[in-house]
C-alpha cells in the first residue's frame, strides 16, 4: 500500500472543485481537447452532469463533498497507474484515491489517449 500523509489526505479533502477545474481544463484545451471531452471524462467518473459541476463550482464543494454525492463509475478500480509521485491502485486513503481517479483521467485526456480508451 502507498501510505499519504494524513496533512496530504486532510489537504486534499479540503481542495475545493472550483480551484482545480480551471487548471483541468486549461491543461486540455492547450493539449487541442475540448471542454465537452472534459465533461465527457468527469461524467463518466462521477455521474455528475454538466450543470451539476456547474453548481459544485458555485457551491465551492471541497473534493470531500464532490465525492460523496458523486455515483462512481464501477469500472474506476481499472484507473492505475502513477500520478503526482503515487501509485494509484496502491493508494489507502479511499478519498485522495478517488481524485487522483480524475487527476489521471485529466491527464490522460491531455495525453490525446483515445476517448474509448479512456473510459474504459
């Protein structure tokens, strides 16, 4: 198991979703991926719709939040791999595993992977 620190998992929680989103999408738009394929990607993780974010958003929802109302893709324990420095599937922290879940689907998204590859 790779162990996060309570401080790493406590600051995680805290992130708001309004503070992030703007980088995701930033970081694929300069890649030549649409907003649509983010939502697209968010979608399928969550289940939150496009004004769903757009409330979470208003709402300033810490990830805490984002996630305990989110309906998790059954198929999100096949997103492995290493982001930010972890090993995802190794992650023991259920909550800071969940959102290196987007962080990696995000990422894969900027990495022009395939939309059918991506949500797997």
């Amino acid at each position: 198991m790779s162990t996060t620190t309570k401080e790493h998992n406590d600051k995680i929680a805290k992130m708001t979703f309004a503070s992030v989103y703007p980088h995701y999408l930033n970081k694929v738009e300069k890649k030549g991926r649409s907003k649509d394929e983010l939502l697209q990607v968010i979608e399928w993780l969550t289940g939150y719709s496009a004004k769903d974010l757009d409330q979470m958003i208003l709402d300033k929802a810490t990830f805490e939040q984002f996630f305990e109302n989110a309906n998790l893709n059954p198929n999100a324990s096949l997103i492995t791999g290493v982001i930010c420095g972890y090993r995802i599937e190794e992650l023991d922290n259920e909550l800071t595993r969940k959102v290196r879940y987007l962080d990696k689907l995000v990422d894969e998204l900027a990495k022009g992977r395939k939309m059918d590859k991506i949500l797997r």
